[in-house]
C-alpha cells in the first residue's frame, strides 16, 4: 500500500473521490458511490440483485478496483487511483444510506430536521451523526477498534456480506426516520451504537479486500 500512495496515507486518501468532485472530467464518478436496493429484499435477494444490476454502482466499482489491484500489468497511476477509490468506496458502501432507496436519492429527498437545522436523512448519515461524536478521526478509530467475537467473525464475510449488513441497517434507519421528523439527543442515543458498528465495519471490511489482495 505504501509503494502505491507514497506518504499519503490510507485515512488522507478516503476522501480523495468526494474532492474530485469539483472537477467536471470526473462526472463519471458519481454514480460510484452508492448502491440503489429496493425495498424488501432477503439475503437471498439482494445477492441477486447485485449480480444481475450491471451499472456502474457501489459494489460493482469496488469489485473493479480490487481486480485493478491485483492485476500484476497494472500501471503505477492505474493502482494509486484504484487505491484511492477502493478506500472510500468501502467506506460508502458501509454507510446504510448509500445502499437505500432509488425513489429518494438515499435519503437525500427525506427532509428532516437536526437540532432545529434543516437537513435530510442522507446528510444525518454521511456527517452530521458523526460530527455530533465531537470526535477528531484518530480519537473516533480509537474509540472504537477494539476486538470483539463479533468482529472477529466479520473476518470471514464477503463484500456482499457487508452492502446486506449495510441494508439492514438501512431498513431500520427507514422504519425509524419518518419525513419532517425533528432529531436530536434521542436519535443520536438511538443509533450511536449503529454508528460505531457500521464504521469499524467499513474498516474490517477494507483490511479483509488489502489482506486479500497482498496475502
């Protein structure tokens, strides 16, 4: 991983893909960083889903950028920006809102309120919960990296594990969140603990795909 990102590190270039964002020649993008599932899938089904969906997605992206990585013909260039890109896709792909539904843009047309700003449930998600920890990125990996048998078990999931882990946590965020809802303390009670959970999954998932890749 070093010899691919130089002295930029893992946690520098998760955000590299949402920084490109305001260069017009990487439009192509967007549709990358998230996964649309309908509602009322099983495992069964949503396994399905992402073996028959063939747009550029979340996880159809993810699994192009580990085969990049892995491809031995593969240019320095090619690899750095497959490397960027395989750090915040799984990052993505282990935040619920980028695996909901297609009818609200993943929230981002489900109005709510947090603390009294206006906001909406894919912003809640992507930012305002977590800066809500008050938390610096290097307090927040400590806080929660820590082995448990749960964890441990993770080890041993696959990518499609982690969009259904995602998913189901996605399905109770929708039971819960109604539009025009007003979140504060309650909501942050509520969820926090799916908070952690679905971040330090995004990080063993990620050290499951570079284990992987250099075993």
């Amino acid at each position: 991983v070093k010899a691919i990102l130089g002295n930029e590190s893992l946690a520098m270039v998760s955000n590299w893909a949402d920084f490109v964002k305001s260069d017009p020649s990487y439009d192509y993008l967007y549709n990358w960083h998230f996964v649309n599932l309908p509602a009322g899938l099983d495992e069964a089904g949503v396994s399905k889903f992402l073996d028959t969906d063939k747009e550029a997605n979340v996880y159809n992206k993810t699994l192009e950028m580990i085969a990049v990585l892995k491809n031995k013909q593969s240019t320095g260039e090619k690899k750095k920006f497959a490397m960027r890109m395989l750090v915040h896709l799984v990052g993505d792909l282990n935040q619920p809102m980028h695996t909901a539904r297609k009818e609200d843009l993943g929230g981002n047309r489900v109005y709510v309120t947090w603390f009294g700003e206006k906001s909406n449930l894919h912003r809640v998600w992507d930012d305002q919960l977590i800066e809500y920890q008050k938390l610096s990125y290097s307090e927040y990996a400590k806080a929660i990296d820590f082995t448990t048998t749960e964890t441990q078990a993770w080890q041993r999931k696959s990518l499609k594990d982690f969009v259904y882990g995602s998913y189901t946590a996605c399905n109770k965020i929708y039971a819960a969140t109604k539009p025009e809802d007003k979140l504060s303390y309650k909501y942050n009670f509520d969820f926090v603990d799916m908070l952690n959970q679905q971040l330090l999954s995004g990080g063993i998932c990620l050290s499951n795909i570079l284990n992987d890749i250099y075993k």
